[in-house]
C-alpha cells in the first residue's frame, strides 16, 4: 500500500511538472510576440492552454483519490492540500498568460510607441513563477521566500503603467485602444506575479507546516 501511494505522489509532481512546462513556454512565447511585434510567436500560448486545463482536472482527481484510499497524515497530507492550491494556481496562471497573448497579437498589428514597463514585468514575473515553482519541486524555503519579497515590486511598476498609460493619452502620444491593451498585459502580468507568491507560500506551508498569507509569517 505503501509503495502504491509513493508511486501516486510521484505521478502528481510529475503531472504538476508537465503543467509549469506548459505554462512557462506561454509566457516565454507570448513575451518574444510583445517584444518582437510577431503574432506568430505567441501561438504556443493558445496551443498549451487546452492541456493545462486538462492536466487540473487529472490532478484534482488524482489527489482526491490519495485522500480516499490513503488518509495521508503530516508532511503527506501538506503536500496533498499544497498540490491542491498550486493546481488551481496554474489553471488561473495559464488563462492570464493566453490573456497577455490576446494583447500581444493585438499589438503586434499596430505601431505601438511605448511599451511602458512591461518588459522588465515580464522578465519579473517569469522569474517569480519560475522560481515559485523551482522552490516547491526542491522543498528551497530560501528562494520561496525571494518570491514573496519581489512581490511588491511588480506591484510598484503595475500602479507606474497605469499612471503614465492615463498620462500619454491624455496629452495624444498614445491611442485609448493601445493603452488599455498595454494595462491588460499589466494587470495580468500582476495577477501572474500573485498567484506565484501563492505557490511560494504552499511552499512554506508543506516544508515548515507554516500558513503564510500576506507576506507575514506568525
């Protein structure tokens, strides 16, 4: 029985695995389409997004068959709840990385004459996931918590897009349209960035037992 429940711990990790590949060539894809004006480039983002749901689904039954047959305790259990949110973490991550493609292939048709900060959002929030995600699969509480302290400053270049978006409109360098595509990407570049710090704290919350929210550790 034992071996059979290692066995069914080890398929999810790697099903949670096939799910951050997935989301991370999206974001990769959809990040070359932006900054490179090529629509064509951001279709691994629509492609992959199909599987991503996909693979939640698989998980969400996966585990609830662990708790049926198993009755995990302690570190098992934590693991088991820890799976559970960063599935649902990574379906919300997938669905905001094909809303920043829609942007990008929009924009990719037009001359777009800034792009704000969003390059340097994008680099941040990719290496928050990445990391977010690197931390779990290694147990590396250092790196989880590099995660939530980079939090704030996503935030930070968020609120600076919306601020000078509103204020190129309004002296004419740059169309309404335009901008509210260039604060779609982000707000969901934010949104990315949040759901990572969440992967970061299941982290926390499977190694060290420890319920982390709103950066604050009691």
């Amino acid at each position: 029985m034992e071996r059979h429940f290692e066995k069914d711990l080890t398929d999810l990790s790697e099903k949670l695995e096939q799910m951050v590949s997935l989301c991370e060539e999206g974001l990769q894809s959809t990040t070359r389409a932006f900054l490179d004006s090529d629509a064509t480039l951001a279709e691994p983002a629509f492609q992959n997004e199909r599987r991503v749901n996909q693979l939640e689904i698989e998980i969400d039954h996966a585990v609830a068959d662990c708790f049926a047959l198993f009755q995990p305790v302690a570190v098992d259990l934590r693991f088991l709840l820890a799976i559970l949110k960063i599935n649902n973490d990574l379906e919300r991550i997938g669905d905001h990385v094909v809303n920043i493609a829609q942007s990008a292939v929009t924009c990719a048709s037009r001359n777009v004459p800034t792009r704000l900060e969003l390059p340097r959002m994008l680099d941040l929030a990719a290496t928050m996931f990445s990391d977010a995600c690197r931390s779990f699969f290694a147990k590396d509480l250092e790196t989880a918590r590099a995660v939530l302290e980079a939090d704030d400053m996503v935030d930070g270049l968020n609120r600076s897009n919306t601020r000078e978006a509103i204020q190129l409109v309004k002296t004419g360098t740059l169309e309404l349209e335009l901008a509210l595509e260039l604060l779609r990407i982000s707000r969901n570049l934010e949104r990315i960035a949040d759901l990572s710090t969440n992967i970061a704290e299941e982290v926390i919350f499977h190694v060290q037992a420890k319920v982390i929210k709103h950066h604050i550790e009691e």
